[in-house]
C-alpha cells in the first residue's frame, strides 16, 4: 500500500494575525464606562449650579419687572398700588391682576420692608404711590451662595437689582 499526501489550501485566505477584530473587549468597555462615570461626576454639580443660577436671575428679573410694573401703574391710573409677597409660600401678587406668580422653592426670599406695610408672619407689601414715590423695600433672592437683591428705593420708587 502506497502513502499518498494530499496538499489541501487553507479555508482561510488572510492570515489569521492580519484579520481585524469586531467588537469590544471586557478591559476596553470598563476603561470607558469608568471615563463616563468620572466626566459624569464633574460635570453633574457643575450643571446643577447652572441650573439654579438660572433661576436666581430669572426670579430677580421677574420680581423686578412685576415692580417696575407697579410703579407705572400707580402712576398712570393716579391710585395706590400694591406688591404682595409671601416669602414662606414663594409667591406674590400685584394689584391690578388676578394670577399669583410664583418663584422656585429652591430659592430662599426675605422681604425688608416698614413695619406698617407687615401683613402676617412671611407675608409683606411695597406700596407704590401715583407720585412715583413708595413704602421702600428690599427682597432678597438666594440659591445656594448666590445672592440678588431686588431694591425699591422709597423716595423715587426705582427698582434695582443687586448681586451680592
């Protein structure tokens, strides 16, 4: 019996060590989950800060403007007119309007006003004269570190925002 050999070709064209792999290894997926999982832990306070920032100055603005609106029509319709605020509930009111504004409760106010004008415990007026004159007052907005104050000077009514 004679012994013959059969050269068979590779299934494989391409050398084995050349093919590119697919897909992920277990050590590269956990190298970028823990890069993630890091950005994440920088980025999240950070924004968090924005975020109530933000409403800080929008809540300022706002506070502001309901005044400066006030003061007009005080003037404009020759009648006293009225800014409530309730700093227990975050909310307020102007004469004039039926709705009740409201401001983020992760914003803290104070209100400094006359005595006169201290309705009940965290609820408080700035009045607003047709002579452009006022009861005066101040309302304090604060998130976190962050400080505006809303002034209402009680001489000329002008309404001023401050960053402390």
């Amino acid at each position: 019996m004679r012994l013959q050999f059969i050269h068979l070709e590779p299934i494989v064209s391409e050398p084995v060590m050349g093919k590119r792999r697919q897909g992920f290894t277990i050590l590269e997926m956990l190298l970028v989950l823990t890069i993630a999982v890091a950005a994440m832990v920088v980025v999240v306070p950070n924004f968090s800060k924005g975020i109530s920032s933000a409403e800080l100055r929008s809540g300022a603005r706002d506070l502001a403007s309901s005044l400066r609106y006030l003061r007009g029509y005080a003037v404009s319709t020759a009648q006293e007119a009225e800014f409530s605020i309730d700093v227990k509930e975050n909310t307020y009111r102007v004469s004039g309007r039926s709705k009740e504004y409201s401001i983020s409760n992760a914003i803290h106010l104070t209100l400094l006003t006359v005595e006169s004008e201290i309705q009940d415990e965290g609820l408080g007026l700035i009045r607003f004269y047709p002579d452009c004159s006022s009861t005066g007052g101040r309302v304090t907005l604060k998130a976190g570190d962050r400080t505006r104050i809303v002034d209402v000077n009680w001489l000329t009514g002008q309404v001023e925002i401050h960053i402390e």
